[in-house]
C-alpha cells in the first residue's frame, strides 16, 4: 500500500512539474533538464549478520542514498529487534561516512530475529528488513 501510495505521489509530482510556466524556458535554453534530477529518490542496504551467537556482539549496518549520492544528513535512522513479531529494541543508528549508519548489537538469547531499519531522509521513509538466526 505504501508503494502505491508513494508512485502516486511521484507520478503527481512528475506530472505538475512538467506544468510548469515558460518564463524559464529562455533561462533553461542550451542545458539538458532531467526530471529525474528534481525527485529525490531513497534506497537503504540493510546489512546483518545471516547468523549470530547469543551473548556475542554484531553489527547492523544501513548504507542510505539518494540517487546513488550517499546521504550524510538523514533525518531518522533507527534499527528494531523483533522476534515473534513483538518488538524488543528500537535504537538509533549512528553516522559513521559515506552514508553508512551503524549500530552494534548483542543478542541475548537463542531464536529467530527481525531486524527493520527505519530511515528518514527527504521526506521519505523506507524500512527494509533482515532475519538473523541466533544460536
């Protein structure tokens, strides 16, 4: 739902953009225009371990960018540990470089993990998520 609800936007977006009046036009003569300049995109990897052991430090990583530009200045970027759907930690990323947010995390005990991290950045949000099997 939030896909369609964000490609709705965009398409509006796109759409009153190119409504635009001509007064510019005569400024814009002689240089390329690309839409896709103007709508700023957001894509996060969300980096986990694929397994862990309790009581042993990982590390959960969030590169975020923009139009493969790496974002330096997000508004939000929180990681959150689920297991069976209950939510058992949500703490905040910190900003290392190049677009990279990192947190390091200890399970404390056996079992199946979600790891969603949050991120806000040009007023989008998006939140990919990782299983992290702990022994």
């Amino acid at each position: 739902m939030k896909k369609l609800l964000g490609a709705a936007v965009l398409s509006s977006v796109l759409v009153l953009g190119a409504c635009g009046n001509d007064e510019n036009k005569d400024d814009m003569e002689g240089h390329e225009h690309h839409d896709h300049d103007e709508v700023a995109g957001l894509d996060v990897e969300l980096t986990t371990p694929e397994k862990a052991t309790a009581g042993e430090e990982v590390e959960f990583v969030a590169h975020v960018t923009s139009n493969d530009e790496d974002v330096n200045d997000a508004d939000k970027v929180l990681f959150e540990v689920l297991k069976d759907d209950e939510s058992l930690d949500k703490i905040e990323g910190e900003f290392t470089e190049n677009g990279l947010y990192k947190l390091n995390y200890t399970f404390k005990e056996a079992g199946t993990y979600e790891v969603i991290s949050h991120v806000d950045a040009n007023g989008l949000h998006t939140m990919p998520k990782n299983e992290v099997v702990v022994e």
